[in-house]
C-alpha cells in the first residue's frame, strides 16, 4: 500500500488514541479497530514496524467479516515513548494486556510479525486465557532470527543514532525487495531511535536463551508458522513441522510477505481462521 491508500484505508474505520500508564509513565497508544462479525485478529507488529502493515488485511475480501485490531507499541508508528525509562520484550507484553483489557476485546486471535511474533508468544503463554489462536509470521524463534538487532547491541546508543541506523536503512534502499523498502519508509518516518534501540538487547536475549521454540510448539490452540520463501533455509522450519506444527509457505516473499505477496498471504491467514470458526461453531453445537 502507498501513502494515498493507507490514509484512505485509516478514514474508513476508527483510530483512536488510548492513554496507558505503564511504570508511572503515561503512554499514548494509537490503534484502529475493523468492525466484524466473526472472531477478533489482533495485530502485533515487528521491530521499527507500525499497525500500517496490518491495513491491508481491512481491505482484504476474504478478511472484511473479521474484527481486525492493531496498534503501535511505544516509539513506534504514532505511539509514544517514555523519556526516562527504557522498554524491552517484557514490558512489550505488559502493555500489549494492559491495552487488550483496557479495551475489554475478550476472546481473540494473535497474529504477530517478528519481533511482535515473541511478544505475542510470551503474551499468551502468560496472559493466554482468552487467545483461541496463534498466527506466527516469522517471529523471533531462535538466535538466527536477530540478523540485525545482534548488531546494534554491539555498539553504544550513540554510535547507532550517528552511523549504525543510517548505514542500515541505506542498505534497505538499496534492496530490490518491496517489503524491505516499505520497512525503510516506516523506520523514517514513524520509529524512535531510543525505542529502536532499547528493544534489541532482550530481543536477541529471549532469541538467544527463551526456548522459543518449545514454548511455541506446547502452545495448546490452534497455532501456524507463516514464512517467506526466500528464507526457507530457516534451520527450525522442519523442527516445527516435526512437532506437528502447521507450517505455511508464502510464495516471492521475504521477511514481509504481506507486502511481497498479500493475496498468498492474507488467503493462508484466512484459511486459518476459517477453520477456527468453523470448529468453534461445532463446539458450540455439541454443547448446545
């Protein structure tokens, strides 16, 4: 989606701001809300990311009788950043149920990108009562998932805003990847430097010593590994399938398949959740 199309996409539905006092700190947190009948799909975005990459789904067919939630965590997108303290992975999760019971959203299903893949991970191994589903689009799994977050916890906070970021964001422009460029447009217009920075360390640590795999593949729900194909050389791909974890592959795409390839994607994620619908509607039946 371009400019022009994401403003026209955030005018047909509601954006709001929440406040959200987290470790004394107010944050002001901005979300949109898609209005369905079917199940509820909250979106938790990546590393430097926004709720944007969640707006093509809200225009997606085979998605419009879903309610479709995301929001910017702190420092990203049109979030708020705390000025005296740092976050990292788990105060990600505290505010992501802080805002999910602010809103009262009751049963749901998670979807998160990378970095919001472990967050959402952590969130409902701790909090999962009402997540009825996990939709896990290459979110951080092992240590070879940080391949650029590894690199900015070697330097300072002042080397990184001096030379690290640029030189990153100059090596995305150079990409012939349409995901990798949208991702550059974000990160200049909509990700704080500090908020960057600070969630790296217990991104790679988590990466590193979690045991994310396991705590995924024990998840007791409905749950799907959602990757690219050009990173099928992922060394946990098989290692999931094994477990008997469901495993989707996106055609052309990289680390950001709802840019690379969104119908692909959003008819997999639909898929899914059809078939959480349906089996929710069987329950209902034999009960009943």
């Amino acid at each position: 989606m371009n400019v022009y199309e994401i403003c026209q996409s955030l005018m047909t539905m509601e954006t709001k701001r929440l406040e959200i006092t987290y470790r004394d700190q107010p944050l002001q947190i901005e979300y949109f809300i898609h209005h369905g009948p079917k199940e509820m799909l909250l979106y938790l975005h990546g590393l430097g990311s926004s709720k944007n990459d969640f707006l093509g789904a809200t225009s997606t067919r085979e998605l419009q009788a879903y309610t479709l939630v995301a929001f910017d965590f702190p420092g990203c997108g049109n979030s708020s950043y705390p000025v005296t303290i740092a976050l990292g992975i788990d105060d990600l999760v505290e505010i992501t149920d802080s805002f999910i019971s602010k809103l009262s959203l009751g049963d749901l299903v998670v979807i998160g990108h990378s970095m919001g893949g472990l967050v959402a991970l952590l969130y409902t191994k701790r909090y999962g009562e009402y997540v009825k589903g996990f939709i896990n689009v290459e979110g951080n799994l092992a240590p070879e998932d940080c391949f650029f977050s590894r690199e900015i916890t070697k330097h300072s906070f002042a080397q990184f805003k001096k030379s690290v970021f640029r030189n990153f964001v100059q090596e995305l422009y150079q990409s012939k990847n349409k995901g990798f460029r949208k991702y550059v447009d974000t990160l200049e217009m909509n990700s704080s430097p500090n908020a960057f920075f600070d969630y790296c360390p217990s991104l790679v640590s988590y990466s590193d010593n979690g045991n994310l795999i396991q705590r995924f593949t024990e998840l007791n729900i409905p749950k799907i590994f959602i990757y690219g194909s050009e990173n099928d050389s992922l060394s946990y791909i098989l290692r999931l399938k094994n477990k008997g974890c469901e495993v989707a592959e996106i055609a052309n795409s990289n680390h950001f398949p709802f840019y690379d390839n969104p119908q692909e994607y959003y008819n997999v994620i639909s898929d899914f959740l059809n078939r959480i619908h349906n089996a929710q509607l069987s329950e209902n039946l034999e009960g009943g």
